[in-house]
C-alpha cells in the first residue's frame, strides 16, 4: 500500500528500462537475485538525493551523507578539494560530496553494480533547444507549456494526505495558486516567512493569498530561532550548504509540522533554471553578439563564487568544463542546462528536500515535470529574457496575477543576516 508497490511490478514487466516510464521523483534501490545486479536510480533532475560508496568490494548506499559516518566499514575523511569547492561555490558540486570516496548517483542516471564492479549508465539528458522563430509557432508553444504546468500541477494534487503551498509573493509560487484557483481548488492552505524586516516578501505573499482567497498562515522568523536550532538544522542538511535560506526553509517546515496536519507542500524550486529568472541570464542575453571569450568573463564575474580566492581555478576547472559539454544550444540555454544539472540538485533542490524531509513532510516541484522542463528549452533564450526575465512564465499568467507580482523585481529568499548580526 505505498508508491513503491508499483516498482518491483515494473521491474518484472520491463526490465532496468522501466525506469523511463516512471514520471516524477523518487531514489530506487533493487537488487536482482536472478542476475545478482545491484541498481542505483536517481530521479531525472537529482531531486531526492542518494549516496553510495565501495569499501573493500562492498557497496554502501544511502539517502543520507550521515548514515555513512555510522559504519565502521566506511572512513568518512573531508576531501580537501570538494572543501575548496565549496568555499567557492557555496556547495559541493558535481557527484562528489564533501567525504572521499563517497558519491551522488548523477541525476537522470543509474549506477548497476555486480560483483565485479559497477557502472554508471545515463537514462535521461535534457533535449536540445530548437529555433522558435516564428510568432505562431511560439504562441503554440506558450499554450502547449500552460497544458503542461497544469498537467504537472494535477499529478502532484494526487495524495492521501492535506496539501499546501509554500508561497513567497514571487511569480514562481504565486502562479502556483492561481493556477490551484483556475481548476477549482478551494480552502487552499498558503504559507510564508517573513523576518520583521524591510527584505520579507510577506506584503507580496498577502496580495496573493487575498486575491485568491487561501487559508494563509504567516511565519515571523527570529534571530533566536536560528540560535536555538542551529545544531538540528545543520544535522537534518546534511551536506555543507552556505545558502542561509536554507535555515528559513526548515523553520517553516518545523512550524507547518507542528501546527497544521499538512504532509505535502507544493513548492516553486526550479522556475527560474528553466524560464531564465535571474537578472544576470537577461544581462548576458543583452550581451549575445558579444565574443564568447567575453561573455565567459563576464559570467566569471557574475556568478556566485566570484568572491572566492579560488575562484579563477574553480571557474576553469568545474564551470566551464561543465558548460561547454552543452555547445549544442545558445548561450543564455547552454547556463540553464548547466545550473539545471550542477547548482539545481546539489544546492537548491538538496536544500528543500532536506528541510522537508526533516518533518516528514514531502516537498513537490511542480516545475520540475520533465515533460514540462522538455517544453520550455525548446525556446531559444533570447525569447525567455526578451524583454525581461521569465519573460514566457509572465506573459502565461499576465491574465490571471495582480500587476504588482507580474512587474515585480526578482528577489531571493534572503535571511537578513547581517542586520541579526549588527
């Protein structure tokens, strides 16, 4: 009686290819008695996490960084050059972990394991772009990437359980809820954070919630209540994560667990990889005539490492190395494909997930449908950034939002740290 009934069925019926027809989230573990194969599956985007590592022609699996430092088989030493890394990237990226010899499952993939050895095996790569020049050709994919979310919405309302949405007032969250009004959703449950400062989103989040008339529970976050949870928030992440967000995302799931009888959340992770979000993705679009020699500089100077010491090396080494695997697509595409398979699973989605997962609650990202994530990169980027960020997601939902949410400024989930501090 649980979702993984189904799995061991499809593995008789079809074989390891059983995995292409699985559609959402999920880290699998079966072992074959017939064949003596071990497999390692990892959703297509890295959503839920798995870790494994070999010891003495023995492997060892987990959902958890920490359930390694529990065996005594297994030496849990910090790599000194994924700790570099994350002094430049703000996370670990790629599929080491801060631990030597013990890896992520790359997302989309599997790892078959047997007794004489093991290999990784790609099951899902995200499609190239096409050209989408044509006006009416655009239109139809706008129309057809509306379907799609509302279809991505409608598989993550199945549940045994109450559902709520996490909502900050931005576009990603806010079309969320007014897509659940659209299909008739009622008493919808809505829940932000907000922080006493002049940074929260909370006057946002509220013309939304009464707008659409949600059941919306507000949740004021202190500097003491960093304090106090300091040690369980970093046991339940996990990994080393220097995004502060974080600390937020798991008061709040603290609060609805011990508040409300919400087990589901539906969450917006994911919007700005796919629809090009982020100020920066419009500024190098602008910047699309340009040689690639300079816009790569440009982008060194615009992501989020560039404060590190290392960053020059890390730029070279991780970065572009990871870019140019996608020379198939324009510029502006080929960073979404690269922060869709580095930054989105190893800091954004790890981070939900884990602060989720710690209250038994189950975040979804109704984003994050691959059939949806297929639909949007088939735009070439000049149409996603032309003539602001997040420019088909805005034009989809300009009927149904509040002005003041379709022009408003993208703003992160920022801890207003440094006023604690000071």
């Amino acid at each position: 009686n649980s979702d993984a009934e189904v799995i061991p069925y499809l593995y008789e019926k079809f074989g390891i290819d059983f995995v292409q027809k699985l559609r959402g989230v999920f880290a699998i573990a079966i072992y074959d008695k017939r064949s003596k194969l071990l497999y390692l599956i990892r959703d297509r985007f890295g959503v839920k996490p798995l870790y494994y590592t070999f010891q003495k022609n023995t492997c060892f699996f987990s959902s958890e960084l920490k359930s390694f430092t529990k065996l005594s088989q297994v030496p849990t030493e910090i790599d000194f050059e994924r700790y570099i890394e994350y002094l430049g990237f703000q996370f670990v990226p790629g599929d080491n972990t801060i631990f030597k010899n013990i890896y992520r499952v790359t997302p989309g993939s599997y790892l078959e394991v047997n007794h004489e050895g093991h290999r990784a095996i790609q099951y899902y790569t995200l499609p190239s772009p096409s050209s989408v020049t044509c006006e009416k050709q655009t239109a139809f994919l706008e129309e057809n990437i509306k379907e799609n979310l509302l279809e991505s919405l409608s598989y993550r309302l199945i549940s045994d359980v109450p559902i709520g949405v996490l909502l900050s007032g931005g576009l990603d969250s806010s079309s969320l809820v007014s897509l659940l009004s659209s299909i008739g959703e009622k008493n919808i449950k809505t829940f932000s954070v907000g922080f006493g400062t002049q940074s929260d989103e909370l006057e946002y989040a509220r013309i939304v919630a009464d707008k659409f008339k949600t059941q919306h529970t507000e949740i004021l976050i202190q500097a003491d209540d960093i304090k106090k949870n300091l040690p369980k928030i970093v046991w339940s992440l996990d990994e080393p994560l220097a995004d502060t967000g974080a600390f937020a995302s798991w008061l709040m799931f603290k609060h609805i667990r011990q508040n409300t009888n919400i087990k589901v959340a539906l969450v917006g992770e994911g919007a700005d990889e796919i629809f090009a979000g982020y100020s920066w993705h419009y500024i190098l679009q602008r910047l699309s005539w340009f040689p690639e020699s300079i816009k790569n500089r440009i982008l060194f100077y615009l992501t989020t490492y560039s404060n590190s010491k290392f960053r020059n090396t890390l730029f070279k080494t991780v970065f572009l190395s990871a870019f140019n695997k996608f020379s198939d697509s324009d510029y502006l595409n080929r960073i979404l494909r690269m922060e869709f398979v580095n930054n989105l699973p190893n800091n954004l989605l790890m981070k939900i997930d884990k602060a989720s997962m710690a209250f038994g609650i189950e975040a979804r990202e109704v984003y994050l449908d691959h059939k949806l994530v297929e639909a949007v990169f088939l735009f070439p980027g000049a149409v996603k950034v032309n003539p602001s960020p997040k420019n088909i997601l805005k034009k989809i939902m300009t009927p149904h939002l509040p002005k003041k949410i379709i022009q408003r400024k993208k703003q992160g989930f920022i801890m207003p740290v440094n006023h604690w501090i000071h």
